[in-house]
C-alpha cells in the first residue's frame, strides 16, 4: 500500500511528516492523510511530488508500494 510505503520510507530516513511535506512541496495534513491510507485518490501529481521528496521516480515509489521490504518496528 503506498500510504505504509511512504510511512515507511519517511520513517527509515529520520524524518517528520513536517519534513516530508515540505521536501515534496505538499502540507503535513495531506501526508498524514496518505500515511493512514485516508485519501482514496492520489493524483498522479501528489504522485510525482512524493516521489520527488524522496528522491525518486513516480514508477520506483509505485514499485516499492506494489513490493514494499518488510516494515522496520519503527513505523
């Protein structure tokens, strides 16, 4: 699921929703929203600045949310 694949991600990488928010240029509510899979619909624009957060292409956050690894006890 992409809102745990980005819970995850976030967490693994030290950082705040308040930080993953303001690096992928989206507010800290709509992340908190995706990470508790409360948004049913992400654009493919929410897609792309997720992704570009983290460093990465929509496809690989998409690959990762398809086959995330096992999920570390922190998240």
């Amino acid at each position: 699921m992409l809102g745990l694949t980005v819970a995850q991600l976030r967490s693994e990488r030290g950082w705040s929703q308040v930080e993953l928010a303001t690096r992928a240029g989206l507010t800290q509510s709509h992340i908190a929203l995706i990470e508790r899979c409360a948004n049913p619909s992400i654009t493919t624009a929410t897609l792309a600045k997720l992704a570009t957060g983290f460093g990465l292409t929509g496809w690989e956050l998409l690959k990762l949310a398809a086959d995330p690894p096992p999920a570390s006890p922190h998240v």
